[in-house]
C-alpha cells in the first residue's frame, strides 16, 4: 500500500471518494468536479488530518463527510450573495455558511457553480487589496 505522504492532496481527495465507497463518495466527487468547472485554476489542499480544501487565492471551502450528509463549509460563506438559499446550515456564524448535502439530495449545479465563483472574487479581491497595501 502507498504511504500517505508521497500523495498529492488532489490523490488523497480522489482516495478518500473512493474510501467513502458510498452516496458520501459519490455527492463529494459531484461537487468537486463541479467546483473544478466553476473555477479551473481552484488548487485542492489537504488539511487538518483528512479534510479536503478547494482554494483559490485563500479557502473556498471544505468538504467533509458524515454519516448523513456531505458538509461544504465556504470560509467566507457570511460574505456571499446566495439568491437561491443554497445555505442551509451554520447560517448563525459570523463568517462561515455551509451547505449540508443528504443522501439522494442534488444541489443546483449552476447556482453552485455561481457561489463558488462569487467566493473565489471576494478570496482575489481581498488578495489583490493585501498586495497592494
């Protein structure tokens, strides 16, 4: 068996999918690919033992897997226009917003797509406002 530490973190997201072996695997692998089309320059990370991270100029947002739902955590989520009410969970945070996915749930691709764009403006706005200051 491979060690751990020679995988890339794109390698451990597609191992832990595969691990997961269930709808978690599945619902995780659907949203990654559509954060991928959202933003083709998104950098995958793997973080605090085990949590896949999709960045772009800072935290987009995490994914983590429970027994039932896939949790997407957008780290500025409180920041972001969400028309189409895709937040429905730790809508109380400061800062934080997610969206908890339920066993044969589908979130709306497009509307998806469009929160994962407005996060990554606001990550490269605030990133070209430090480089600039």
């Amino acid at each position: 068996m491979e060690s751990i530490e020679n995988l890339s973190p794109a390698e451990l997201i597609s191992r832990k999918i595969v691990e997961l072996g269930d709808w978690r695997g599945e619902t995780l692998e659907r949203m990654r690919e559509l954060i991928k089309d959202a933003d083709p320059d998104v950098v995958e990370e793997w973080k605090w033992r085990g949590t896949p991270v999709w960045e772009h100029d800072g935290i987009i947002c995490t994914g983590e897997s429970y027994k039932k739902v896939v949790k997407l955590t957008f780290a500025k989520g409180a920041s972001l226009p969400d028309p189409t009410g895709l937040f429905n969970s730790s809508l109380d945070g400061n800062v934080r917003r997610a969206i908890d996915i339920p066993e044969g749930e589908q979130v709306d691709a497009s509307a998806f797509k469009a929160l994962v764009r407005e996060a990554v403006a606001l990550n490269s706005a605030r990133a070209s406002k430090r480089s600039t200051s």
